[in-house]
C-alpha cells in the first residue's frame, strides 16, 4: 500500500510543481522518448541476466507491489507450528513427525495455517530441515551449519533481481541521455523551420533525459531498496526457523527452543515471552 502511496506522491508533486512554473502536462509527454528509453530499458534487462532471474525480478516486483516480508501473523503462525511439531516428536517420539514431513499437505498441523501451507519454499525448508533428524542421519551439531548454507544459497538467489534493478535504475540517466541525443540529431534537421519546430523538438529531446532521471531516481530505485528489506525480512524469518529447529535438535525443550527463536525476531513481530507461552499452550490444549 505504501508503495502506490509513495508513487502518487512523487507524481502529484512533480506535476504539481511543474504546473505552478507554468508547464504544461501534456508537453511532457512525447511517444517517441518512451519508446527509445522503454525499449532500450527492455533490451537491457534481456541482456543483464538469464531467464530465471528475469523471472524472479518479476516476481519480486510483484512481491513488492503486495507489501511483501513476513507480518506479525506469519512470525506467529510459524511459532504455533514449531511448538506443535516440536510438541509431537517430545511426546510421541520422533517418528511420529514423519508422516507431516512426508506428506505436509495433508498433514493435520499444516492445514491448520494455510498461509504457511501455501508457501512452497517455506513448508520445503522447514520439512528437509526436519527430515534428517526424524532419520537420524546428522548430529545435532552438524545440523546449524547445513541449514545456514541453504539460507546463504536462498539469499544468493534473492540478489538476482537486485542487481538488475541496480543496473536498470544506473542506466536510466545514460538511457534518456541517448534518447534525448538522438532527439538534438532530429532538430538539427529541421532547423530552418522556425524557432516553433525548433523548441518542440527540443523539448521532445530535453523530455528524453527527464524520463530517464524521473524513473530511475523517482521508481526503480526506491523499488529496488523495498525489495532488498522484503528479502532482508525473509531471510530474518528462515533464520528464525532454523535456529528453533536446531535448538530443538540439540534437545532444548520445545517451547524454550521456540523461545531462542523469538529472541531472533525483530521486536513487535512477536508478543513477549509470557504471551507467547500462554498462546501456544492454549493452542496446543484447544
């Protein structure tokens, strides 16, 4: 929500002071300007990166839009469920977890938050996290250093979309400089139409070097910034769930392992220790 508020506001007060200086909107616009820098922008983004990453920047895009990052209800959410896991493996053995690892979309504790359900990288981590110690196949100790590695490698994958934002919001300015001197080529060729053809395409020319700057310091950059704090946030959120799971593996109690992870989470994202307690007691007993 925020985003499109920011977006307005940087449009609102450009046109607005715009106005007030005695321009008018529509001289702004000149179709041929944004072709030469959509288009050009487009090429770039083709070139900079392979598909997959073309891909997730437009999921991450998108991410964006929605007020992506893990709220309040997730962090709690994600709390319940290794409480309730945790719970189920102390009391019924470790064993007992395996048909929820198995088969999480039908296991009874999954469906339970169909948020988290419904996000596949997430019930994934948690799931093969979980796996080699219902299998005995790692030590306790061992088990940390493997889930910092998939996190590093979901990290590593995340800074995809970042770099071609990067490299779009740095070339934008050069881009409407190139439309706006292929816009002062244009001119020179009709020269000896008069000082009215002149300024018009002058002023197609100068709208060149505008729409670059405008979008890269008015969209694509503060963009950029936004989707470096949700990948923050989400790595935030998998260390949180990599820590209870390795705290629960070295055979901390449940609910003191769900606490080592509270403790990682940024403050206001979680209740305090007493409330957590008494929420996932009473979840667990409803």
């Amino acid at each position: 929500m925020f985003i499109i508020i920011g977006y307005i506001v940087v449009i609102a007060s450009t046109l607005t002071a715009f106005i007030l200086a005695g321009g008018k909107p529509l001289s702004l616009f000149h179709l041929s300007e944004v072709i030469a820098i959509g288009g050009i922008t487009l090429g770039v983004m083709l070139i900079c990166a392979p598909k997959t990453v073309l891909i997730k920047t437009i999921g991450a895009l998108l991410g964006a839009l929605k007020g992506g990052g893990p709220n309040k209800d997730d962090y709690l959410d994600l709390m319940k469920i290794l409480y309730e896991m945790f719970m189920l493996g102390r009391r019924n053995g470790l064993l007992a977890l395996d048909e929820h690892v198995s088969t999480p979309e039908s296991s009874s504790i999954f469906q339970n938050y169909p948020k988290f359900l419904g996000s596949e990288d997430k019930v994934t981590f948690l799931c093969s996290a979980l796996r080699p110690i219902i299998d005995g196949k790692i030590k306790p100790d061992q088990l940390e250093p493997l889930l910092k590695a998939e996190i590093d490698a979901k990290k590593h994958a995340a800074n995809g979309p970042i770099n071609v934002l990067h490299l779009v919001g740095d070339s934008l300015p050069g881009i409407g400089i190139i439309a706006a001197v292929m816009g002062i080529i244009v001119t020179m060729g009709v020269i000896d139409q008069g000082p009215m053809m002149i300024g018009y395409k002058v002023s197609a020319a100068l709208s060149g070097t505008f729409y670059g700057i405008f979008a890269a310091y008015g969209f694509v950059n503060p963009l950029c910034n936004l989707i470096e704090f949700n990948n923050e946030s989400e790595e935030s959120y998998y260390i949180c769930m990599s820590r209870a799971i390795g705290a629960f593996a070295r055979g901390l109690a449940p609910i003191m392992a769900v606490e080592l992870a509270r403790r990682s989470i940024e403050a206001g994202l979680v209740p305090n220790a007493d409330d957590l307690e008494n929420i996932l007691k009473s979840s667990t007993s409803g």
